[in-house]
C-alpha cells in the first residue's frame, strides 16, 4: 500500500495560451492540462520516486481518463479513484493577466471531484501511510470531500504518520470566519504547514505574515513554511527562522509552484533530512515545476532535480 496519499479534486486545466486574453471573449485556449492542487502534489512526489497514492472521483470522460492516465504513467497508484457515469470531470479555465494575477473558472463543485466521501478513505488502503497530504482546495470542494480529508488525516495520525497542509482555500467564496473553521481540524493534526503570505494571516488573524508564522508554531505546529514564490520561502521551527532564496528560473506558468514545493517537501522530510535541508530541496522542485506551460508539465525527476542542483 502507498506511503504517501493525498485526496480531493482531479480536475483539467484549460488556458489561455497568452496573457491578457479574459475568459469572456472567445478566443484560444490550449489543454487539457491535468490538474487539481492535490494531484499536482501526488505526481510529484511519484516522479521524485516515492509509493504515493490518490483517493478521489472522476467522470468516465476523456478528461478523466486524460488525468489518471498521466497519474499512472507516473507511477501514482489510481486504485483509490472511483469514476462515475453520472457526473463529469472536474475542469478550470485560466487565464494569465500582464499583472501576474489570474482569472479562474471552475466546473468543480457539481464535477465528479465533489463526490468524494469518508467512505472512499479506507482504513487498509491507509494501511502503510507515512504522510498524507491536504489541501484546502479540496476543504472548499464540499462536505464530502471536506470529511474525507478529515478522516484521512486522522486515520494517518492514528498511524503515526506525518499530516502536511496547503491552506490554499479561498476566503473570497466562504468568509473568513468560516474557513478558519475549516480548516482548524486539519491545523490540529498538522505537522508541517505550507501557507503564502495572505493564507498564514487568513488564519491567525494577525497583521503580518512574519507573526502569523511565529504565532502558528507557538500553537503547536513544528514546521511552518511561508511560501513567497520567486522570492524563496521562509522556515519556522521553534526559537528559529531560516530564509531560503529561490533558485533562479525563466518563469513561463507559476500555476502548482506550492504543490510542487509541498510535494518535494514530503519527500525529503521522509527521507531524514531537516526542516531547513527539506525546504531546500522543495524549493528545487518548485522552481522547476514553473518553467513549463500546464501545472504537472515541470515537475522534474528525482535524477532531473540532481542535475538541476549541480548546475546551479
Ligand atoms: P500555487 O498556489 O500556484 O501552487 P503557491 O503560492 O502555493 O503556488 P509559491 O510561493 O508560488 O507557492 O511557490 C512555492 C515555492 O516554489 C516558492 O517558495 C519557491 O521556492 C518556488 N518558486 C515559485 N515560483 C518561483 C520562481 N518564479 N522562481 C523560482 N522558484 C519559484
Ligand atoms: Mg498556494
């Protein structure tokens, strides 16, 4: 049985193939793209070669054979994703603003993705899980999705197991009050924490994402790292702070940066190394993940990221 797991949505990404080209014109678009926060994480930690598998539901579509068969091929075990007939795969249309911003349109929540429940998390497929990964993307998807998150995360404690998590929900949709709710099961269980800049004080309240940082390691959390993209990231433990600089890359799509990251993350942590060596290398495989077009297309090997760091 795989021992990393993540859960939530699988989704296509559809995208303007140039900047400043809205989403209410027509116009061209290029993708299919596999995609969803939680399955960008997975394939990376399977290129990187550690047993990992997804739990999640997809249409019986080309879009969802488009996302598992890039799953497969990259070695993540799909024997957790259920595909249903009734219900279509999950889809987000983006386009890229000259400003960095972007402009998404999801066809989510009435997708197959949001059919996910505590049921579709079973206690042998988790029989040897080492980590399990959230994100709270998927907490937004629905109660289903939002529960089987729960229970997964729990399940992995109850194992021993590491708890890491994204908290890229947005507050836009839900309200402030109520993400925090959310999510607080999940900082309960967490071990590492992976926020940007407005998630970590989404979440704490406070003014700046420096204090944020430091309140949530004060809370209990071991590891937090602020995610600041081609401006590095930001390690806290307790009683220290470490700045990690970004390696230098020709952006071309910053889209699954952080899942990358968190997915490189998991990896090393696994592997023994410190939460600071651990960043490093996630920063490698961050950097990376956003020199191609599509948000998996970047995600390097584990040889890849050797070459990538011995020449840099
Ligand atoms: P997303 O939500 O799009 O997945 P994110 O906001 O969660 O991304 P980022 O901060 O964009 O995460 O990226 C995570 C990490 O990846 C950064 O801390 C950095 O190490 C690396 N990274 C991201 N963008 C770049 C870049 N342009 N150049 C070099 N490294 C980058
Ligand atoms: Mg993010």
């Amino acid at each position: 049985m795989p021992q990393v797991l993540s859960l939530g949505e699988l989704l296509v990404e559809i995208m303007r193939p140039a900047v400043d080209q809205p989403l209410d014109e027509p116009g061209q678009f290029v993708g299919p793209f596999p995609s969803g926060a939680p399955a960008i994480f997975i394939d990376a930690v399977a290129r990187l070669g550690v047993s990992c598998g997804f739990i999640g539901v997809v249409g019986d579509d080309a879009f969802g054979r488009c996302v598992l068969r890039r799953l497969k091929c990259d070695g993540v075990d799909v024997r957790g994703v259920r595909v249903v007939s009734h219900r279509t795969t999950g889809i987000a249309f983006v386009s890229y603003r000259s400003d960095g911003s972007r402009q998404f349109l999801f066809h989510l929540p009435h997708s197959a993705a949001a059919l996910l429940t505590p049921e579709d998390v079973r206690e042998d497929y988790l029989r040897d899980v080492k980590a399990v990964h959230i994100t709270g993307s998927a907490l937004g998807v629905g109660e289903g999705v939002r529960e089987a998150c729960y229970r997964a995360a729990q399940i992995c404690k109850q194992r021993g197991g590491m708890v890491t998590f994204d908290p890229n929900i947005r507050p836009e949709i839900l309200g402030v009050e109520a993400v925090r709710v959310l999510c607080e099961p999940i900082l309960q269980a967490c071990d590492v924490l992976l926020p940007s800049s407005q998630e970590a004080t989404m979440l704490t309240g406070d003014a700046d994402e420096e204090t944020a940082c430091r309140n949530l390691v004060e809370r209990g959390i071991p590891i937090v790292v602020l995610k600041r993209g081609a401006q590095g990231c930001v390690v806290f433990t307790e009683g220290h702070r470490v700045e990690i600089p970004a390696y230098p890359v020709i952006e071309v799509d910053p889209t699954g940066a952080g899942d990358a990251f968190a997915g490189g993350m998991v990896v090393a942590l696994l592997r023994g190394m410190s939460a600071e060596e651990a960043a490093r290398f996630a920063s490698a495989i961050g950097a990376l993940a956003v020199t191609k077009q599509g948000p998996m297309e970047g995600l390097p090997t584990l040889s890849e990221v050797e070459s990538f760091l011995a020449s840099v």
